[in-house]
C-alpha cells in the first residue's frame, strides 16, 4: 500500500531544504521529473518499481488503486514523499500551474514493466 514518508526538513531565516537520505525502501536507479502537465498521466501498475513522489513545486492529485482499497493523496507540499507500490495502479491529475513532480523510481526505465491492465472493480 502506498505511504506518505515526512521528509527531514531544515528551515532557517535562508529558507528551507528538504532531503531524502535513508527514508525509502529502495535503492534510486533512476530520477525524472513531470511538468507542463496539461491531462492526466500515468494510468499503469508496475511489475517490479517502487516509485518516491515529491511535488517539488505546486500541487498534484495522485489516485491510486491496489486491486483492494481506493485512495486520493494530493502532493501539495515538497516536505512530503509519496511511496508507491508496483502494484499500485496510479493516474496523476489536477497539476496546478507551475508544478513539478519529480519521481525517484527503483528500476531503470523499462517498458515491459508497466502493466496498462486496469484492475476490475
Ligand atoms: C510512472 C509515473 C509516475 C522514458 O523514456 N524514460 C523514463 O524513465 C520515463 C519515465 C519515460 N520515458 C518515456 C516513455 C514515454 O514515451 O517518456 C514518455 C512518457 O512516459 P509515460 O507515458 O510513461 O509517462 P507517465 O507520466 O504516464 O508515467 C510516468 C512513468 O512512466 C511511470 O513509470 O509511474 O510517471
């Protein structure tokens, strides 16, 4: 299932920095980073990658279906990683403008580890 990680964040009269160190279950192979979102994206599960999401900038909604339960989390903060499963079905909507997604992924790129399959209801 996927969890929401409150990321280790230093604010002073500079600003603020937020930093992923030892909080995720994988090792990071692989970065990428969504923006200019005009629809929505995603629409998968995965065979093998676990996927860290930070909405660097702005806000997104991020639906996510693992065969059983249904759940909406919207990344509106960089302070906060969401952490998906590979089974995790997930769309991502509702880009504010401006905004960044940036996608800490487990595997490199691979297209045959997507599954486009929607689970039945
Ligand atoms: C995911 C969500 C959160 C590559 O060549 N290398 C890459 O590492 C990635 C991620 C994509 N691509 C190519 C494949 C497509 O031609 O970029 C194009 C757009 O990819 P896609 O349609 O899969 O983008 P999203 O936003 O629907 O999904 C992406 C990730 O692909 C996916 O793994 O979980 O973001």
């Amino acid at each position: 299932m996927a969890t929401i990680i409150n990321l280790p964040t230093f604010r002073d009269d500079r600003g603020a920095l937020s930093v992923i160190e030892k909080v995720l279950p994988f090792e990071i192979k692989r970065i990428y980073w969504i923006y200019d979102v005009q629809k929505q994206r995603g629409g998968h599960r995965h065979k093998k990658a676990i996927q860290a999401l930070v909405c660097v900038s702005g806000q997104c909604e991020i639906d996510i279906y693992d065969g059983e339960k249904k759940r909406t989390v919207v990344l509106d903060k960089p302070t906060q990683c969401l952490v998906l499963d590979p089974r995790d079905w997930h769309t991502m909507d509702h880009f504010s403008k401006g905004s960044v997604l940036l996608v800490l992924s487990s595997e490199y790129y691979d297209r045959n580890d997507y599954i486009k399959e929607a689970y039945g209801e």
